[in-house]
C-alpha cells in the first residue's frame, strides 16, 4: 500500500501511516493539497490526514476536504507523545532555543516556559529536527517525534514534553474510491458535507430529521467557502451507518434543504471514542 502524507520523513503522519500499516510505503508531500491531489488522481494511493488535535483543535484540512471530496476508509487516533530532541553529545541545560511546528510548540508551551527555552516555529517538526541535525549547535533542538529522532542520527532529550498527557489527534485514511464497509454489529461513523439553501432557519430544519429519528451528531462545523464571506458549507460525523434506516431518514431530510450534499464516507468508530 502507498501512501502519501504532508511533511517530511519523520512526521507524527507518516509514524502513524507506519503503526496502522507496518508494511506501506510512505510518500512525503510538500502540502496538504499535494496530498489530495495524489490520492485524488490514483486509486492505488491512500492519504494520511490529520484533522483534529485534543489539544489545540482543528488543523485547518475543511477547505480541502470540501474541494477534493475524497473518501474516508478509517479513522485513527493517534497519541502524540512530543520530545525534546538535540545532537549527539547535547545535555537539556545546554538548549537555548527549541524549534517545532506551532501546534507542537503550543502542546509543549508550560515545558518551554519551565526551562527558559525560545520557541522557534517552523513549517514542521520533523523539518525542524532534520534543520537541527544539520545545523550541529548544541544549544538548539527539536520537538518531533522518536521516529525523526532516529531518522535524523539525534537524540532525545527528554521524553513526552507535551503539556497534555492525553494528547491525540485524529487522523483519517482517504482515497478515491469509494469503499463502505456492509453493516453489522460494529459501531459506525457517518461523515458527509452540505450546503444549504439560502432561507431563514435552513439549518434549524435542516438538522431537525437528526433530532426526530434520534440519530447523534458527534461533529458540525461549518466554513466559509473559498473566495466567500457569505456562502457556508458544513461538515458532519454522525454516529451510525449510512444502510441504518434512521440514517437514511435524517440524510434525506437534509437534502431536502439543501443545494449540495455529498457523503464522505462510512467507516467504523476507532476504539478511542470509548473514552
């Protein structure tokens, strides 16, 4: 299996392309739309999302989801576990400045504050430590993952630095084809996205067949479309499969307000919503 994902060898991505798929073959990607792209234009091709962190939110992939429609097979959560990384022979005290990707440096912010450090953001933690092992400065390091540690010959530090202990983000497995499992007994995730009509309440009655067929919504966000300040689309989790009859219900109900509605996907629910 190939699969693409954004950054460089080493990345939280491409550490957890290589847990859930221990024989893939990674391929690095400059961007999140070369990633879709890839994957979009070749059915072999898997790409490796992350779309949410527990921590600090979305990554910000919407506008990319909306514009590509590709299709989600699984969703994994993965626990990021964040270390303070420097070259061979550096000691902690001897860090004067730290470089990550914003999001890791913000998840890390108490153990920078605690240790004097300078955050330095750069486009990537696994850039940053391949930036650090190059560079061969004992007073500047990384936060990245182990993997980047042994990719790029450095060492670590110290261990998990991130503030949150609990730190996940949800990654998601999307292609071009589409695949949905058949039902049965295993719990079921439902993502789609839509745009509504321009009317006063659309989006009032169009989520009320959600509420009278007692289907759970687990996730509605809605974002600007491109070049648009005034034109919304939405996306939607929602707990079940699309063969369930509730399902089906509340789907058609929203389409019947609707200009645009288009299904992502049917996977099962990751063993971390159990939490």
């Amino acid at each position: 299996m190939k699969i693409v994902y954004q950054g460089i060898a080493g990345s939280y991505s491409e550490s957890c392309a290589k847990y859930i798929f221990p024989d893939c073959k990674t391929i690095p990607c400059k961007t999140f739309d070369e990633c879709f792209e890839k994957a979009s234009n070749d059915n072999s091709i898997r790409a490796i999302i992350p779309e949410s962190n527990k921590t600090t939110g979305n990554i910000g992939v919407e506008y990319l989801i909306f514009k590509y429609r590709l299709n989600i097979y699984n969703e994994h959560f993965f626990p990021i576990n964040h270390n303070l990384i420097g070259i061979k022979g550096a000691k902690l005290e001897d860090i004067k400045n730290v470089y990550s990707h914003a999001q890791a440096l913000s998840q890390a912010s108490k153990f920078i504050k605690r240790n004097n450090l300078i955050g330095n953001v750069r486009a990537d933690t696994a850039g940053s430590a391949k930036y650090i092992s190059e560079e061969k400065d004992k007073t500047k390091g990384a936060i990245a993952s182990k993997l980047s540690a042994n990719i790029y010959n450095l060492q670590i530090l110290k261990e998990n630095v991130q503030d949150d202990k609990d730190n996940f983000t949800r990654f998601l497995i999307m292609g071009k084809d589409i695949l949905q499992p058949e039902v049965d007994n295993n719990k079921y995730i439902t993502s789609f996205l839509f745009k509504l009509r321009d009317k006063p309440a659309a989006l009032y009655s169009a989520l009320s067949g959600f509420a009278i067929n007692g289907v759970n919504m687990t996730k509605l966000q809605s974002f600007p479309e491109k070049n648009s300040f005034s034109s919304f689309f939405f996306l939607c989790d929602i707990d079940g499969h699309l063969d369930e009859k509730k399902i089906k219900n509340s789907l058609e109900e929203l389409a019947f307000h609707c200009e645009d509605m288009h299904v992502l996907g049917v996977y099962k629910a990751h063993e971390f919503r159990k939490k």
